[in-house]
C-alpha cells in the first residue's frame, strides 16, 4: 500500500471544524495480491489505525474463466455523479479494464470491460471525475507512457489519448455506509451458517424434540391454475452425455475429427491404434467427404502387400468409449467412407480394395463383415453385423484383405435397438430412464455449451442437422469433443417421441462469461456488423423447426425426414449471462427480432447466475422494460438455502416475466446426491408448485454423467456403458413430474410444537395439486427432520367421502443414503385421519 495513505487517510469531514458529528470518512480501495476483489481499509481519526471496513471483499471481478482465475487488480474509486460511485479496475488480459457502479458499496451495477484497442497494457488504472462524465487514465507501457479515455455513460469510451499521470485519492464515503457494510457482513455471515445447514448436525440440532413432530394439514377451500408444463429436463453436453452417452454411437472419433483443440493430448487418431506391422496410418485432408469432415485416415499396405503375398495382419481399431458393448444376438447397423486413395492409386491400379470390419473382444471375434472401396471416390459403405456373443470391451477393426492405399472416414457402428428405433437414435436405456421422469419439456444443448467457451465456440444449431459427415464437429466446453451426431434433428426429434416441448436455448450473441478462450470472460460478443446475420440464425431456427416444407428452412426439415412441423413454442436467448452493456445490446437485438417475426413464440431470456446480485437485478429489470415473456433462473445452493427460502417465489410479482427455473440442484458435502440434497429440493419444489402461476418450467441440472468422465457433481443419472443409476434426486423430480397438476390446491400445514422452531417448520413441506384431465388429486408432504411427522389430515368431502385405501409413495432413508428408492403401499385415508411422515422422507398420497 502507497505510504503517503497514513498521512493522508485522514476521517470525519467535521474534524477540522472540531464540531459536530463525524458523517463521513475517506477511504482507500486495494485488492490483494492475488486479485481477489475490492477492499475498502480506513483510518481512524482518533488513533490513526488503520483497518479494512469489512473482513471480506466488497465485489468481485466477474472476468475471467471460472471461479478464481476472476481477477481484479488496482481498483480506483471516484464518488461520481449523482450519488453514484464508480469503480475501475486493471484485470488480467492486457487491453481491457473493468468498470462497475454502486451507490453503497453492498449492491453494484454488472461489470463492463471496454476495450482499448492498440494499447499494449492498462495499468494503474484511475478514474476521475470530470464535468460531463468520467476519464479513465492509465499507464500504457513505457513507449506510450499515460493514456486517457473518456466516456460520459461508462458504457462507450473514447480512443485513448496521451495525458498526464494520475493516480488514486482517499474516496470520502458516509459513515452510514461503514455502519450498514459491517452489519451487512454480519448479516451475510448469519445467512450463510444458516444455508450451511447440514443434516448431519440434525441429531445435536434437534435434541429432545422428541420422538414425533405433530403437524395438522388442512385445505382453505381455494385454488388456482398453474403451469401443466412445470417439470422438464435439462440436457447439456457435460459429462459424456452426449457422444459416449445419449447418443447411441458406438465409435469414437468416428470422423478422426478429434484434435488438440478438444484437449492437449488428443489428435485425429484418439481412440484409434494401428495393430500389426507393413502398415503405415497417416491423416488427411486434402481430398475430404465434405468441407465441415475435413480429416481422414489413410491406411497404407501396399509395403507389405510388395513383401508378402498373404493377407495382410493389419489391423485398425476403434476402443469406442471406454470399450464398445455387444449384445449376442443384437444387430448392429456399421457404415463408413472408403475409397482407394488417389495419390496411392499407382501402386494398386484395378484392384477392388477390401477391408473387414471384425467385432474382436480380446482374441474373440464377436461379428464381422466386409466393406469394399471401389473407386476413387468417397462411397459410403453399409451392412449389418449380428453381434455372436456379449462383449463389454469389444474394439471395431477395420482389417484390409487386400493390398493397397485405403482412404477410411467415418466409420460408425450403431446398435439397431436404439429409442423407438430411431436410425442415429439415442441409448434406449439412458433414454427409458429420462422417459420415466415423465418430462413435459426438454432444454437443450445447455448449459454453457450453449454460448461456448469464446465467440469461435458459440454453439451453431445450423452445423448440427443434415447428413451426418456435414456436421460440424466442435470442442466442447467441457473438454472434451462434441461430433454434433446428436444435433437439433435428434433432440427436436426426442421431445416429440416424449411430447416434451422443445426449449432450445441460443446464445444472446456473447459467449460464456467463464470462457477461457478468445480472450477471457464474456469478450466483446459477436461484433455487431455480423449480428444480423446472428440474428438471422435464430429466425431461421424457428422457421426450421415450424416452417412447413416450402420454406428454405422448413424443406432442410423435411429433407432430413419429417415434413410435419415440430411446433417450436419456446426459445430461450442467453443463458446466466454477465449482464453486461455488450450483453444487453445484442441480446434485445434478439429478442425484438423474433417477436417481431413471430409474436406467439414464448422466449426465454436470462438472469445470471445466481438468486440474487448484479446480474439478476439487472436481468429481472431489462425483462421488466421489455416485458420479456419469461426469464431462465439458476441456482445451485447448499439444502440450506432451500430451507431458508420457502416463500422465495410467494414474493415474486404476478404481473412480471413468467419463471423457467431452468437450472438448480442441492449441493450438499462432497457434491453428492444423497436423501438429505434430494429432500431439500422435494421442500423447494414444494413451493414451486405451489407458486406455479409465477414458475412456469423448472428443471434440475446438469442431467446425466459419464462414470469417469464427469466435469460436474451431483447429476441426475449417472451411467456407464452398460447401466445407468439414477440419483436419489432423480425420484424426487419423477415423483413431481409423475404426480403433476395443473390445479393448485391450497393447503396449510402447520406445525405444534411446544415453543416456535422455524428450524422444525422449515423441514417440513405440503403441495396438493390436482390434474384437470384425470381428475386425480395428489398430496405430497416432505419431512427433513430426524423424526416422524405425524399429521393429523382433514380432507373435505369434495375430495374423500369416506375411508379409502389410497396408493403411496414413500422415498425415506438415513439422510446421507445415496440408494434411498421409492417404495409404494397403501395407506387408509379418511376426511378425518393420521398421517405418519417416516424421518428424512417425501410422500406423495394419490387421491
Ligand atoms: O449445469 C452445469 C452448468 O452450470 C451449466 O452449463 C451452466 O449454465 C451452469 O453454470
């Protein structure tokens, strides 16, 4: 810190005048070495010390790749216009520099980074007050010494112009604000114990409670409509849920389009390797399938096929994902590209080349069958294989029986017993299991895959349909490859197998504010000349997905197999972006141009990341302005949080933007999911219901991992190449999804204890819904205590006349149990009865 601050840091404005009260004191900001965020630290005007206002940071920087690589560096404040303080800070890319606005220090405007094009550094960055707005002055380097830029809306800024140097003065801020950042702290500090909840202190926590809880649970007479279409699914391609996943694909690298960019170790040959000798493997691009596939094999015997006249012993194989799974008995449908390589043709003139294609689990051939190459052009070859014995590990061999120069792409083995039977269709199984969550909508493909790590990564629908080779594949955010096999086509084609509205949700024309390429953080977006274009895109999707088989888009659909529109009802634009200046032009840009075009498509926009901060007020306020049809919330909390925040969307405002809680999950200790994370979300859920009027979608995210290959805990469902195990969490969503309505009930449960525990009533929850069509009544009742609920129930005569023996359901075990399993049984139920709640359980009564 600078030395001259303790002589300059000097308190209460009244001092010099000796009199009055001290309303006022100056301030220094700094942020730690390692760029952690803003500090404020003042001195007193009694003793001299000096001390940080608060023990935690005051704001963050939101630039950067994930979590703390989000730096900021040398903050300058200056008390500004109007009340306003603004803040500026260096962060770790060379040309930019971040700008944020408070007007007391605990709520800040979202981050806006410009950029100072040409510049070879911006350090020491120091904002300055000036009659119209502001100037940002900054040390660009020895050769350019001091530069300046101005702006008058913090949002645009002036090219940088040579100036003197500046730096950092105390920034005089009211004392009342000390006062409410300290108790703010305080108060955050409280929040936060009280969402770390953990069950595991249950036992301590709810000492002599006693062996049972008494509740009462009665109806007001009164209810209203709500959302038919409040559980869905959240599909992203994260953790292998896409290829070595969902998608039932058996080769990997199918297409030797994998590359360095997927990840540092990888190359076009990952998951191939070249067995035997005489061989030579080498990957070409010079003559490809198609521009989008431009990578190919070509496989050289001719050396041996000069020194031997026997069959070659060579050997190409595929380790598909983790092995390649075989059913005896089952078909599988094996196509590739093959052709005699042109440059090698010399060498093998009239000869029709030959490969097998032999299924070989270890030493065991398991199916086999043999393709041709022709000519000189690319043909795709097709057969199928009968699979002669169960394999887990089988590898796909292609084995040339002839010699000569073979050219190989795309070389795919499909199992015929996908989903429905779908050609290039989905893993029945994992598919099944989704089925079973009874979703009434799906969103795809993400997530952050959705705007891509940087501008290049944005995810583009329109490389993902049409014939297979034509797509272009894609690193994935994750890190690994994304073959774009499962493309639109396939996922619109999935919602309308299960009668899910489709949800796809676009990029709001940035990336993802945690992109660590191009540049970090949010970037610029896509620049604005190109935009329309970008906006086109997403016009033509809808025209795509609803446009019938005359129109440009609509004939692709039709192309590729189904003339019948999907009837797209929903877009999404964004998803939990920084809520930036850059954000916010293109994303109304978007959001304008497809109401214009098309006035009933619902879209979705976004609103951060969290439940609550910058960019949610911001988001919720734009949706507010432009009357944005619903917003996309996201929040991934501890089970704490979910108790504490039980009438979270009891306050929201009917009059506003519809909800689509589109991505939330309980993470508990060691991101697992257990009964304790599953129940949290059953009492939030409860809420959900109950306000969904307000939320209109809701799903639980992410939605599937890869054993082995899993960038996010907990998931939904977990699966390996031969099972798939759902989470406890996944029966509580089935169970909301399974037990839906479209008719709120309402209903009271209160809870006697002998004094007033919000700790007790907090782990308790009701929701009565009613489905219109099948006149069914479903009671759902969640208890997170470690002892029984007993309820004494009082059902009016509209919905039970008499005592009737009704179906339950009853997910229960210990809270950290990962196996818990719904269990059904029939419980008697009268107007007037007893219900036991077990500990640690959710309950659904079927009336
Ligand atoms: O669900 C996993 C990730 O969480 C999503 O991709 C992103 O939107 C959120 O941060």
């Amino acid at each position: 810190m600078n030395k001259t601050f303790l002589s300059l840091v000097l308190s209460a404005c009244s001092l010099t005048a000796n009199a009055g009260p001290v309303d006022s004191v100056f301030v220094w900001p700094y942020s730690n070495r390692n760029g952690d965020g803003l500090h404020l630290r003042w001195s007193s005007s009694v003793d001299g010390k000096k001390a940080d206002i608060t023990n935690g940071r005051l704001v963050g920087s939101d630039f950067g790749a994930w979590g703390s690589k989000k730096k900021m560096f040398e903050p300058s404040i200056v008390e500004g216009h109007d009340g306003l303080y603004v803040l500026v800070f260096s962060v770790d890319v060379p040309n930019q520099f971040g700008v944020a606005t408070t007007r007391d220090f605990i709520s800040w405007t979202p981050q806006h980074y410009p950029y100072m094009k040409g510049v070879e550094q911006v350090a020491r960055p120091c904002v300055v007050k000036t009659r119209g707005g502001y100037d940002v002055v900054f040390f660009a380097g020895d050769k350019a010494g001091w530069l300046k830029t101005s702006t008058t809306d913090l949002i645009h800024f002036t090219d940088p112009v040579p100036t003197a140097a500046a730096s950092q003065r105390n920034v005089k801020i009211p004392y009342g604000f000390l006062r409410s950042l300290q108790a703010n702290e305080v108060f955050v500090r409280e929040r936060d114990a009280k969402h770390n909840e953990r069950a595991k202190d249950d036992a301590k926590r709810f000492e002599g409670l006693g062996d049972f809880v008494q509740t009462s649970f009665t109806f007001t007479n009164d209810s209203k409509p709500i959302s038919d279409k409040l559980m869905g699914i959240f599909f992203e391609d994260i953790n292998y849920s896409a290829d070595g996943g969902l998608y039932a694909e058996l080769v990997q690298n199918r297409d030797f389009e994998y590359s360095n960019a997927d990840r540092g170790e990888w190359n076009a040959t990952t998951a191939w390797t070249l067995v035997g000798e005489g061989a030579t493997l080498t990957i070409d691009d010079k003559h490809p399938i198609h521009p989008n596939n431009s990578h190919y094999a070509v496989l050289d015997v001719r050396t041996f096929a000069a020194n031997n006249t026997k069959t070659p012993s060579v050997s190409l194989q595929n380790s598909g994902f983790d092995g390649i799974v075989l059913k005896k008995g089952d078909k599988y449908d094996l196509s590739g590209f093959l052709r005699v390589d042109n440059t090698a043709q010399a060498a093998v003139t009239g000869k029709v080349g030959k490969v097998n294609i032999v299924l070989r689990d270890g030493d065991k051939v398991v199916g086999r069958t043999t393709l041709s190459a022709p000519t000189h052009e690319w043909r795709q070859q097709k057969a199928v294989i009968t699979a002669t014995a169960d394999a887990e590990k089988a590898v796909l061999c292609v084995e040339p029986t002839t010699p000569g120069c073979f050219a190989i792409d795309f070389v795919s083995l499909f199992p015929q017993k996908t989903f429905r039977g779908h050609k290039n269709g989905l893993r029945a199984d994992l598919a099944e299991t989704l089925a079973a969550l009874h979703p009434k909508f799906m969103r795809f493909p993400g997530g952050c895959v959705a705007h891509g790590n940087g501008i290049d990564n944005i995810y583009n629908w329109k490389e993902t349909i049409g014939p297979l080779w034509e797509r272009k594949a894609q690193p994935n955010l994750w890190g690994y490859h994304q073959s774009k096999g499962l493309g639109y086509f396939e996922y619109f084609t999935f919602c309308e197998d299960l009668g899910m509205e489709p949800l796809p949700v676009l990029a709001a024309g940035v990336p993802c504010q945690n992109s660590s390429h191009g540049g970090h953080g949010q970037q610029g977006g896509i620049p604005m000349e190109e935009m329309d274009a970008y906006v086109q895109d997403v016009l033509d999707l809808i025209e795509w997905a609803n446009g019938d088989a005359t129109t440009t888009w609509g004939r692709k659909r039709a192309e590729q197999g189904h003339p019948k529109p999907f009837n797209l009802h929903y877009i999404g634009i964004g998803n939990e972006d920084l809520i930036s200046p850059v954000f916010e032009e293109r994303y109304l840009m978007l959001i304008k141009a497809v109401k214009e075009r098309y006035p009933d498509i619902i879209v979705c926009g976004t609103v951060g990341p969290f439940f609550e901060g910058s960019d949610y007020d911001r988001g919720w306020q734009i949706a507010a302005d432009n009357k944005i049809d619903m917003v996309d919330e996201h929040y991934y909390c501890a089970p704490g949080w979910y108790l504490h925040n039980r009438d979270y969307y009891d306050r929201y405002d009917r009059s506003q933007s519809k909800v689509y809680l589109g991505e939330y999950a309980a993470h508990g200790d060691g991101r697992k999911s257990t009964i304790e994370t599953a129940l949290a979300c059953a009492i939030h859920l409860c809420q959900v219901e109950r306000n969904a009027d307000v939320v209109a979608m809701s799903s639980y995210a992410p939605l599937l991992a890869k054993d082995g290959h899993t960038q996010w805990n907990p998931d939904l469902i977990y699966f390996n190449n031969t099972e798939v195990k759902p989470t406890v969490d996944y029966y509580v969503q089935q169970l909301f999804g399974q037990f839906a309505g479209d008719e709120y009930l309402r209903s009271e449960m209160s809870v006697s204890t002998r004094s007033h525990r919000s700790d007790v009533e907090c782990r308790i929850a009701s929701s009565a819904v009613r489905d219109s069509k099948t006149g069914r009544v479903y009671l759902k009742f969640v208890n997170m205590l470690p002892v029984e609920v007993r309820s004494s129930l009082s059902l009016p005569k509209e919905l039970i006349s008499s005592d009737k023996l009704c179906k339950a359901t009853i997910l229960s075990g210990a809270y950290d149990s990962m196996t818990a399993r719904p269990t059904t049984s029939l419980v008697s139920v009268s107007p007037q009865s007893d219900l036991i709640l077990p500990s640690y359980s959710m309950m659904v009564i079927e009336l």
